[in-house]
C-alpha cells in the first residue's frame, strides 16, 4: 500500500510540473495591474435591482483600489437596456465612462457573462461601479467583484 501512495504522489508531481512547462510564461499570477487573464479571486457580489430609468451605484469607490468584475447575469421583466458604468461622485455622476455597451433586455430574458479565472470588466483607480437602466422595466440580477 505504502509502494502505491508514493507511485500516486510522484505521478502527482509530474503532472503538475508537466502543466507548469506547457503554460507560456507570466500566464498564471495574481496580479491587480494586469491583463484580464490574470486569476482574480471574486470574493464578493452585490443584487442588481431596479425598475427606474436611472444610473445606481453598485460598488463604491475607494481611493487607489478598482472594482473587478468577474461575472454578471442580469433578468429583464420587459425591454430596456442596461450598461454598466464607472466614475466618481454620487452614482458616478463625474468623470463617468461606459465599460459595456448598451445590452438589451426584453420580457423574461437573460444576459450572463463571465465566471472564468479572469475579469471581465475593471474600473479605473479610485472609481465606482454602477449600472444604468434606460427605462421604468425591472431588471434583477447580481455581480460578483473584488477590490483592491
């Protein structure tokens, strides 16, 4: 038995140094200024919720850091659209920037996006997050984030 735990072990060591010698170099880190490959670590999600046409603060700014987003889906109860925003001020009223376009939504759709190890979606230092709803049309959905 003893033979067979360290044959497994050893064939476990060779694979994961057999996988590290197939990634291209700098593939795998963790790193907060790099590109959206990079892993982040999504610790944290917040409900998106509203049925006025009117921009919302998801995440509030906090000075130095920015707001990465993982993932998304959001649910339409009749059509609207919806884009996500960053800027600064109450709501990102100030120096505000689209970070997706405008996505469509009609009765009972669904728009997901993202869940993989890297982020789909990043704020400028020391900005907020928010989202935008073009029309009196609930749309429920949630986010999940980190910042730093």
């Amino acid at each position: 038995m003893k033979r067979l735990e360290l044959t497994l072990g050893a064939a476990f060591i060779a694979f994961v140094a057999f996988m590290a010698l197939m990634l291209p170099p700098g593939d795998v880190r963790l790193s907060a200024q790099g590109s959206n490959r990079d892993p982040v670590l999504c610790t944290q999600s917040v409900a998106v919720t509203g049925s006025t046409a009117v921009t919302t603060e998801l995440v509030a700014l906090s000075a130095g850091k920015r707001v990465y987003v993982c993932g998304f889906v959001l649910n339409g109860a009749g059509a609207t659209t919806v884009t996500f925003k960053t800027g600064t001020g109450t709501a990102c009223a100030s120096t505000t920037a689209s970070l997706t376009g405008a996505m469509k939504l009609i009765d009972g759709s669904s728009i997901p996006y993202g869940g993989g190890p890297g982020y789909v979606m990043r704020s400028p230092l020391s900005n907020a997050l928010c989202w935008t709803n073009s029309g009196a049309v609930q749309v429920s959905g949630v986010v999940s984030y980190a910042q730093f």
